[in-house]
C-alpha cells in the first residue's frame, strides 16, 4: 500500500499504545454482563478501560447493554 513500510507493524504505531477511560451510567444486568469481570451498581458510574483500537467496538457493546457514555478520557501515564 502506499506510504506503508514493510519494515514498520502497526503494533508500532502511536495508537497502539494510547488507552481510553470511558465513564459509564445505567448499564442493566443482564447474561451478556454476566461475562465482565466487574460488578454493576445502576446507582453509580462504571469506569471501564479501552485500547484505542476497541473504542467503536466497545461503544456498541455498552449501548447493548443499556449503557450511556457518560464522558471519555485518555489514560495518561501521570493517572496510573
């Protein structure tokens, strides 16, 4: 593909390493929760950890489970 290099894999990619904290209000149990491996309080926000790469993905998945992204915020290292 143009501007590509062989030499480079997307793992190299600033990207690959940026890390998103998205907050989360109103999930509902439910069988597909079931699977996380946090608890769910519908009275408080959940933080839940997104690799760049996942964002879309995660989004819908949070949406399906009745889910409002409440607000999204980059994980810095200074936050760790």
């Amino acid at each position: 593909m143009f501007g590509q290099s062989a030499l480079v894999s997307f793992g190299d990619a600033p990207s690959s390493s940026r890390v998103f904290v998205y907050e989360v209000q109103g999930l509902r149990q439910s069988l597909e929760n079931d699977k996380n491996n946090y608890e769910i309080r519908s009275s408080s926000s959940v933080f839940i950890k997104v690799p760049y790469k996942r964002m879309n993905e995660e989004m819908r998945r949070i949406t399906r489970m009745g889910g409002t992204i409440v607000s999204i915020k980059p994980l810095n290292s200074e936050n760790n």
